[in-house]
C-alpha cells in the first residue's frame, strides 16, 4: 500500500498543507516542538483510523476560526486506488468518502487502506491499567480483520443488559432472566475471546523481535483472559465460571466474568509491565508492540501498511536509538517519522518534510 498524497485544511494548527509524490522508504518530520509535526502525522492517520488519539471530540481538531477540518489523501493499493476525504466539523460526526462514495461503515474503509500510528500516547498501553490493553487487542483485531469490527459492541451491549439487572434486583435469589443473559454473555464473549487470542499470538511475534533487536532480550506478548480454558471448550469454561461466580456477583451486583476482566501481558526479564526497569523499556515496549502490530497487519493483508511514528527517538539512548532508525528505514513500504532535533534525522531517509507553525515544506 501506498500514499500518493495527503492535503489538510485547517486540521489543527495546518491552514493548507499538501504533499504530493509521497515517496517509498523512510520519511522525516522535522522540526521544533510544537510546530505540527504530530499534527501532520495525525491527519494523515485520521484517514485511517477516523478518530484522534489525543482528543476526545472533533473540536480540538479543527483550526481557531475555521468551521470544519479537512484531511484528503490518495492510496495505491492492490485492490486499486483509493481516495479517502473527511470533512470533520467542530460539532457532530465526520462525513467520510472513499473514491467519491459515503462511507457508513469503517469496516468499509479499512477493507481498503491499513495505517498503524504510534506515539507517547501509547504508552498506558505497557503502564495502564488492563482497559488501556484490552482497547489495544480490540484495535489490533480491528486492524487484522476489519469485518470483525463488531464484536467489542455486541459484548459491550449485553454485558451492559447483564450488569443493569444484576443491579437492579430486589428479589430473594437469582433474577430469574440471568440464565438468559449468562448465555448471551457466552455468545458474544466467545468470538472476543477468540479473536484477541489470536490477534495476540501474531503480533507478539514481531513485537518481540523488534524489542530483542533495540534491547538485546526479547519481550514477552501473551493474552491473558479472565477466562481460563483448562481443556474445556471457551463456552464451556465460561459457563463453568459463571456458575462458580454467581453468588459473588449477586452481591456486588456487577458481572465478575468474561472479556471485560482480560489483560495483556507485557514483560521482559521477568518483569511485568508495570516493573519495567526503565523508561526507555517502557517507551521501546511501547513502540514494539505497535510494529509487531504493523508486521502482523502485512502478513494478513497481504501488503505492507504505512507506518507512522511519532517522536520515536525521545525516551531512547543514542545506541539505541540507531537501532530504531536503522529498523525503520529496512521496512519495506512507508514509514513516516517525526524528530524535533536535526542531529536525529536518519541519514537513510528517502524524503524530509521541514514543518513550522503548520507550515511544510519538502527539502530538494
């Protein structure tokens, strides 16, 4: 996959930036901070992913003054080309287009294009609490298969129902629609179980490579559901669970089992995530597991996603931030960075895009 161009329009602090003859390999946003690197990085993810990482609400992401954003950009893929256009107004949702067309779904638009986007705000994910992971697999998923979008929902809105009438009962024992709603739960929690299972499983692979490759031991990726299959099927373990939590449940009036209680676990030399020996180990967590993420996108997919990284030599030492340099510009496809630093612009870079006050410009 491949970016032709990008254009934004009064997207943060960019009146008017285009780039066009995007190039392959690696890119370098460079500039001070504050001057919209991010922000360039930012609106081309939302093409993407349709939301922003660092905000809530549309608001923030539309220029002082100005009623709408727009962010605009054209991708060569194997199925054909793809243009994406937003149109992204201070109140209300986006109005999305794909070559022309109204996108209701975004199933629809990630069928199409595959961009995986890291930053500081990554970072909950190795030190948050387990809902910042659990939103990690549920986006992994996401991103590794499209059409399973759904799946987090359907779990959501049941376990919503469960919890309302476990709260809500007054009566001696048992509601007498909880059986009902137990299996409910087991039927939307199953395919959620399986799917972040596996989308564990392929992108601790890279994950741990390309940990191993920037610290010189690897880092351990491994799915840690609140369901535990002892050799029972998933349904069956659940049910089993369930059983065994009733009586607590009733008490706390609050649904004690399934995906909603599941981990991540992130570790290095026996050392849980929140134990990390460093900060660097944090941030190179961090960024690993969303490479691995990009790795195990490409091999799903069939073609290399573009791959947007944020500030990645920050939180690291100057060995070690050659590593990720030299890591990224072997990638095949795009790889876009951003560094406020001269000194850190790699020299393998195949474009340098200079940003100030919302302002690029492309070196010759």
């Amino acid at each position: 996959m491949h970016l032709e161009w990008i254009e934004l329009r009064d997207f943060r602090n960019h009146p008017h930036t285009r780039i066009d003859d995007i190039p392959d390999g690696l890119i370098v946003v460079v500039g001070p901070n504050g001057e919209g690197k991010t922000n360039l990085l930012e609106g081309i993810s939302f093409l993407y992913a349709l939301r922003s990482p660092r905000a809530s609400t549309n608001a923030p992401l539309v220029r002082e003054g100005a009623e709408a954003a727009y962010t605009r950009g054209e991708f060569a893929t194997g199925g054909g080309r793809a243009l994406v256009e937003v149109e992204i107004p201070t109140r209300g949702a986006s109005r999305v287009q794909l070559n022309g067309t109204p996108v209701r779904r975004k199933r629809e638009l990630r069928r199409q294009i595959r961009v995986v986007l890291f930053g500081p705000f990554d970072l909950p994910i190795v030190i948050g609490d387990p809902s910042k992971r659990r939103d990690f697999m549920d986006e992994a998923v996401m991103a590794l298969w499209p059409t399973r979008d759904g799946l987090s929902s359907s779990f959501d809105k049941a376990l919503r129902q469960r919890n309302r009438l476990l709260k809500e009962w007054e009566g001696r024992g048992a509601p007498p629609e909880l059986d009902a709603w137990d299996e409910e739960l087991i039927r939307t929690g199953v395919p959620v179980i399986e799917a972040r299972a596996e989308a564990a499983a392929r992108l601790g692979v890279g994950a741990s490579e390309e940990f191993d490759a920037l610290a010189g031991y690897g880092l351990v990726v491994e799915y840690a559901p609140n369901v535990t299959v002892p050799g029972d099927s998933i349904e069956a373990a659940f049910r089993a669970q369930l059983a065994s939590r009733r009586a607590d449940e009733l008490v706390r009036r609050t649904s004690l089992v399934g995906p909603h209680r599941d981990d991540l676990t992130l570790a290095v030399r026996d050392l849980g995530a929140r134990a990390f020996g460093s900060h660097g180990e944090i941030w190179g967590a961090a960024l690993a597991v969303r490479v691995g993420l990009a790795a195990a996108v490409a091999d799903e997919a069939g073609e290399t996603p573009l791959l947007l990284v944020d500030d990645p030599f920050s939180a690291l030492d100057p060995a070690r931030r050659d590593r990720v340099a030299g890591r990224l510009a072997s990638r095949a496809g795009q790889v876009a960075i951003s560094v406020a630093d001269e000194a850190d612009v790699p020299s393998a870079s195949s474009a340098i895009w200079d940003v100030r006050a919302g302002t690029v410009t492309v070196r010759s």
